[in-house]
C-alpha cells in the first residue's frame, strides 16, 4: 500500500483546497513576502494557463519565461516548461515543490566535463605521434 504524500502535515487534497494566505503560511518568509507583495500580470497569466491545461482546455504544454515564479497549491499537478536559457525544460510540479521557485528546478548552465589533452599540451605529448 503506498504511503499518503505530505506536505507540512497536510495532504494534497487539504493542499489544493487552501486559499493563498493559509498556504503562505506554511511556507519560508522569502516566499510569504514575495506573495504578500501581489502576484504579478504575468504570472495571473501564467496560473490561468495552468488551470486551463489541468481542466483540458489547453492543448500546447504551458511555457514560460517566469524563472522566479513561486510555487503555490493550485499548480501541483501540472506540468510547466520552464526556459533555461536556450530551450524549454519540462517541469512536473509536485506537493514537495510548493515553496519553492520554478527556476530551482532547471538548470541554465551545462556541467563541464573536459576531454584529454591535446598534442603538445604537456611535456610527455611533445614525443607522441601525430597520428
């Protein structure tokens, strides 16, 4: 029997039912004062989105550019394809994001890994053939 997903005590059902302020509550102080200071045009934007793709009146995956959009209660569920910097990254949205912010979740730049070293590069490669 899989065990029940909380979030701070509370399932997701009790989640999605809560209004904006009694989620602020749950959350860190960075978050409760970006979502006391209003949500933004842009991002009532985005959650109309979000509603419209989870009901099935949107068909394209909800994109956007909104990287420091805080996670709340309604999203969870869906998925938002969030910008990296050159391309969209698909993003799920579960009960253990809620708190945080979208841009946490891809990463904008590329891990660096570096080959061997080229012909001459190092004392000992001067004697190596060319071939």
């Amino acid at each position: 029997m899989a065990k029940e997903r909380l979030f701070k005590g509370k399932s997701i059902e009790e989640l999605e039912k809560m209004t904006l302020e009694d989620a602020m509550k749950l959350m860190k102080s960075r978050q409760r004062r970006a979502l006391r200071n209003g949500i933004k045009d842009k991002e009532k934007i985005l959650l109309k989105k979000i509603k419209d793709s989870k009901s099935g009146k949107r068909k394209k995956p909800v994109k956007t550019h909104l990287r420091d959009t805080v996670i709340i209660p309604e999203m969870i569920g869906a998925t938002v394809h969030v910008h990296q910097g050159k391309s969209f990254e698909p993003v799920v949205i579960n009960e253990l994001m809620i708190g945080h912010r979208l841009g946490e979740f891809t990463l904008t730049r590329k891990r660096v890994s570096h080959s061997a070293a080229g012909i001459g590069a190092t004392k000992s490669s001067k004697s190596a053939s060319v071939k």
